[in-house]
C-alpha cells in the first residue's frame, strides 16, 4: 500500500513540474514570441495530458498524447535549427528519413523476442516512434552544446529518454519493476524540464538574461559611424549587452556577436543571410524596450554584405532596421568607410540614415 501512495506522489510530482514547465514556457513565449517556445510549451502540455492517461490507464490517449508530446518537441528544435544559421551540425533534417526502416527493425526484433506486450498493444506502435523522435531531439541539442552549455545536459537527457520510451514494451513486459519504471520516467522528466527552463532563460537564448547596470547615453535612432567611432563605442559599451554583425573577431565578450562568413562552422552567419539579421535585430530591439532599456545594434561589415547582396538589397535592410531602432527607441550604429561608396550609395545611405 505504501509503495502505491508513494507511485501515485511521483506521478502528481511529475504532473506539478510539467504543468510549471509549460507555464514557463508558454510565459516566454507570449512575451518573447520565439516560435519554438510555443512548440516546447505545447510538448509539456502533452505531457501532463499523457501523465493523466497513463494514470487512467487510457492507451488510446497514451497513444495520442505521447505522439503529441514527441513530435511538437522535434517540430521545435529543427525550427530552432532552421532560425539559427550559426548553429552548424552534421545531423540534417533529411535523416528522418531513416525513422521508418529503424521503427519496423525494432518492430521485427520485439515480434521475435515474443514479448507479452508488442506492437499487438493499441499504444505500443506510437510509443516506439515517439521514442525515436526523443533520441533525434537529444541529437540535435547536443549538437547546440557548443552554443549552449545546458544543451549538453539536455541532450543526454532526452537520448536517454528516447531509449526509456523505445523500451516500452519490455517495461510493460515486466510489471514487478512498475515502480522503479515510474521513478525513472520521472526523474529524466524532471531534468529534462530544468535544463528546458535554463536553457530558455539564458544569456544565449534571450539577449538580455542578466542585469544591465550600465545607461545607454546614445540617442536613440540610427547612424552611420566611422572606425574611429566604433573603436569608442567598444570601449564605453564593453559591458553593454550590444547586438553586433562583425567581420572581426575582437568584439567584447559581453556582446552578442555574429561573426560574418561564408565558411560553415560553428558561430559563422552567412552574409547572404538577411531575412535572419533582420529578425535577429527585430526581436533584440523588441527585448530591450520591454526591459525598459535602449537596444543598441552595431553592424560592421557593410562593405561586406554589399559585395554578396548588392547596394540595393543592402539599402532595403538598413531601411528595415532603421524602422526597428525607431520603433522601438533603440540605437543602430553602421560602421562605414566612405571611400568604398560613390557618392549617389553615399546619398542614399545618409538620406536612410537622417
């Protein structure tokens, strides 16, 4: 009887944590409007609706909600992939397509082990396959680790998850560890749920996670600016959370750097790439306004990015990020060399500018 009470505290414990991860979630994401906060938000909800059916004994919904859970997480880690260019791995999207030959060899090796649960159970076929999705999801952040250290942890966790939800049917096939079973699925679900939220919260993940103690004394709105001027700006905004899009690799370690280039390594954003700066610096400027502070977004490679997209595709995007500075009283500095423009760029350049 105790055993049965103490089962039925991991279960409820395991629900409390879930429904406070997506509430963190769900949370971030209505204030931040990242799009893989909603698809991880949604996978906790599933979740908890998956912890209930399990404890109502209900396959049909285990079946569901462990689908739901599996495939609104992969869904938000290969957009997180596709928004974040710099994040460089071997592990393209086009490997999923191994799922299906996986899925039915697993399906073979369980029919031939004659286990009393197989893929005859309603549940068993969704749960497998879920759990082929969880190990592709820990692949995929442990890919991010470099980025993101509590990546690391999350995709260890999540493989081995992967592995305890592909190992359904022998769990069902040996109920005298039912216990130590539902200790196990709660304890992964737990650091899952941590290492989610830390992930989420972070420096890297959002652009201005720890405190800014120093005042922006720039007007704000958007300027060109010399090399000088910009060898200042370092210096004076060292501490400063700066968005910047860099050719040099000398920029202060508090700022948010990508570097430009078209080698495919880690941390490298290619300048043909515009749409993703674009929405980069959208969504730092709309984080500084709602923290009360002034973003400041420093680009100092223009030359560069006109050479691999042309002067009028460069115009447009600094007429975009201009329209973001204004809106949102943040400060955009272009570091220009005035003798790499003839003068009608340079006239457009100061009228988008002015």
């Amino acid at each position: 009887m105790n055993e049965e009470y103490l089962e039925l505290f991991v279960r409820v414990l395991s629900i409390f944590i879930a429904t406070g991860t997506f509430g963190v979630l769900a949370y971030a994401y209505l204030k931040h409007k990242i799009k893989p906060l909603f698809c991880w938000s949604a996978a906790w909800m599933f979740f908890v609706l998956m912890q209930v059916a399990f404890y109502t004994e209900n396959k049909e919904e285990i079946a569901l909600f462990y689908s739901l859970f599996s495939g609104t997480m992969i869904y938000g880690v290969l957009t997180y992939l596709k928004e974040h260019e710099d994040i460089k791995t071997l592990l393209k999207p086009e490997t999923i397509g191994i799922i299906p030959p996986l899925f039915a060899l697993y399906g073979m090796l369980l029919i031939h082990l004659d286990l009393p649960y197989s893929f005859s159970s309603v549940e068993v076929p969704f749960a497998v396959l879920s759990g082929i999705f969880f190990l592709f999801s820990g692949l995929v952040f442990l890919t991010m680790s470099k980025k993101q250290r509590n990546s690391l942890y999350l995709g260890i966790l999540m493989i081995v998850f992967g592995i305890f939800v592909l190992l359904y049917p022998v769990r069902l096939s040996l109920p005298q560890l039912h216990f130590v079973w539902t200790i196990l699925g709660t304890a992964l679900s737990v650091g899952m749920a941590f290492f989610m939220i830390k992930i989420v919260t972070s420096r890297e993940f959002l652009f201005f996670e720890e405190p800014v103690k120093i005042k922006v004394v720039l007007e704000p709105g958007a300027r060109l600016i010399t090399s000088q001027e910009y060898r200042k700006i370092k210096t004076n905004f060292e501490d400063y959370p700066v968005l910047a899009f860099v050719r040099s690799l000398d920029a202060p370690e508090k700022w948010k750097v990508y570097y430009l280039s078209t080698e495919e390594r880690e941390g490298r954003l290619s300048p043909t790439n515009l749409a993703y700066m674009a929405q980069i610096t959208s969504e730092y400027f709309r984080e500084a306004k709602e923290k009360g502070l002034e973003g400041v977004v420093i680009i100092d490679c223009l030359e560069y990015l006109s050479m691999y997209n042309g002067f009028e595709s460069i115009a447009k995007f600094l007429a975009a990020l201009n329209d973001f500075a204004l809106i949102n009283s943040g400060v955009l500095l272009v570091v220009i060399e005035e003798g790499a423009w003839n003068k009608h760029q340079l006239a457009i350049l100061r009228r988008i500018f002015s």
